[in-house]
C-alpha cells in the first residue's frame, strides 16, 4: 500500500539522521551536521506532506486506515524528537559540554526508545 511504502521511505530518512550523527561524531564538523540536517529535514517533511494527503484521502474512502496513518504520523514525531535529542547529545559530547558516560547512558537510552517506537510502527504497518 502507499502508506507502507511511504513508513519504508521514512524509515530509510530515519537512517540518514543517524548516518550523519555519526558522521559528526567522527569529523566533528558541525556546518557538515547542519547541512545534512537542513536536507534530511526536507526529505522528512515531503515524506510527511504525502502521510497528510493520504490521510485526508483515507478520511473518505477508510476511517481505519486514516486512523492508521496518524498513529504512524504520531510515532514519527515521537521519533523525531528523540532524533533531535540524539543530535543535541552529539553536539554537546563533541563540545565538551556533555561527559562521554553520560553521552553513552544517553544513547543507550535512545536507541531503546526509538527501537520501542520502530517496533510500535511496525505494528501498526504489518496491520494495514
């Protein structure tokens, strides 16, 4: 369906924040993070504008699969945000602002929220 297809695109968007946390992590080059940021966000929102258009055309045709996709859009913004605590972590740890065992406990713990969150998704995907 094309809200699969779409949750598989985010996903692969999802993938691209990690790739360039880590590649700030590794070059600390924090202008690299904002650009790739900057992308990444854009590809985010127009995955997010095609979610909005087809829920407002789920409305009419499939209240439960409208239902659906806002779950789904639910667990994407919950997502985001730990994205972006795990990018302020990174810029924090990089800058000596943030001890590297607390910056480690951090992303233990983010790493098991957002694979709560993928698996939730998941769920709510394989349903449709």
């Amino acid at each position: 369906t094309q809200s699969t297809w779409v949750s598989d695109r985010r996903c692969a968007v999802y993938q691209s924040y990690e790739d360039a946390i880590n590649k700030y992590k590794m070059g600390k080059d924090a202008s690299k993070l904002s650009q790739d940021k900057k992308r990444i966000d854009m590809d985010h929102k127009k995955l997010t504008k095609e979610l909005d258009d087809l829920v407002a055309t789920l409305k009419e045709i499939d209240a439960d699969a409208s239902n659906k996709v806002n779950k789904l859009q639910a667990f994407d913004n919950k997502y985001k945000d730990v994205i972006g605590s795990d990018i302020q972590a990174a810029e924090k740890v990089i800058s000596g602002k943030m001890s590297k065992q607390v910056y480690i406990d951090t992303d233990a713990k983010s790493s098991q929220r957002k694979q709560e969150l993928a698996a939730d998704a998941d769920n709510i995907v394989k349903s449709f």
